[in-house]
C-alpha cells in the first residue's frame, strides 16, 4: 500500500492484530479488512492504520491523542512509534477490552470520555490521530495540537470519507494532503455528532 516508515513496518510486523480482535473473528486478523466490535464500531483495516499513523511523522519522542481506541491495535502501534500515547474511548467495555490488550505498554493511558474535547490536561499534544468522521476538526482538538504537530482525520459525515493530513502553523491548522478515501463510523461529542 506504498507505506515507507521502516519503523511502522516493524511494529506491525511484531504487534499481531490476533491479539486485538474478537475472539470469533481471529480468521479475519490477518486480512486487510475491518473487523466488527461491539456498538455497531469497527476495527480499521491495517492498511488504512498504517497509512494515517505514517501521516503523522513520528520519531518516538511525540506525546500523542488517539480518539478511538476501538480494540488497541492502533493504539499499541503508536505507543511502539512515539513516546507516550493518550487514547480516549466512548465506551466503556471497549475501553477494557484495549486495556486488557495493551498490558505491558506502560506508555498507553487509555480513558472513557469525549473524544471530540480531547485531553486538554495532557495537551499539548504532537501528534492527532482520530478514528472517526466528522465533516470538520473538532476546535478543542486544534487547540490542543501543539505548533508544528500534526492531525490525522478522516472528514465526512460517516461513511465516506477523505482522510486528511493537517499540520498546526502559525497557530492555525492548515491542510496538508489527503491520506486515503475510507469510510469510517461517525464521530460523536460536545463537538461532534450528537
């Protein structure tokens, strides 16, 4: 799929997405599609993963807000690609589960909450990857993402989407390229989808 970052190649060679995944849908881990969880969410294809987290340029030193932690597959490659990775979950019993999942990374902190306002107590951050479509940037995140840090979304009403690279300067967030077409489950919050 054109992915370049040796270092993201390597860690999803070493985190199985087996471990991430319903048990009764261990035979889909290794295909490159979504996998059902429950409340009607999705597992991102890796593909998809690899391509919005090599958007966001880490060298393993970032601070970085995941909103969406679904299962913790995405989640456990991030923390083996940056220094310290903050991952808010809606739901509660998923949160678990990719608790559960990502014991032994001791620089994952996942919570319950909104992840349309972001953690504004551990910002700023260097790094935004959101895994869910809204048709605009929730402000809270743009705020929280530090100057010269990056944000990975996929932007749309849910269901089809444009995954969309953005880097803070001068204060602002500013387009950078498209990362993929996708279709992704909406983003609910404060400052998101009701």
């Amino acid at each position: 799929m054109g992915v370049q970052d040796e270092r993201l190649l390597e860690a999803i060679a070493r985190v199985p997405r087996t471990d991430f995944v319903p048990a009764e849908r261990v035979d889909l881990a290794d295909v490159d599609v979504p996998i059902p969880i429950p409340h009607d969410q999705v597992t991102t294809q890796p593909s998809l993963v690899a391509r919005m987290v090599e958007a966001l340029g880490l060298d393993g030193d970032e601070r970085v807000l995941e909103v969406g932690t679904g299962y913790g597959w995405q989640t456990a490659l991030l923390a083996r690609l940056a220094g310290e990775v903050f991952s808010v979950e809606r739901f509660a019993d998923l949160a678990d589960t990719a608790r559960k999942h990502l014991a032994g990374y001791e620089n994952v902190h996942v919570v319950v909450g909104d992840g349309s306002v972001g953690m504004a107590e551990h910002a700023p951050f260097d790094a935004i990857l959101v895994a869910a479509a809204f048709p605009r940037v929730p402000r809270p995140l743009a705020e929280q993402l530090a100057e010269g840090g990056r944000l990975v979304q996929p932007l749309g009403p849910g269901g089809a989407e444009d995954v969309v690279l953005f880097e803070k300067r001068d204060g602002e967030l500013e387009r950078v390229r498209s990362v993929s077409a996708a279709r992704f489950v909406r983003l609910h919050g404060r400052h998101a989808f009701a």
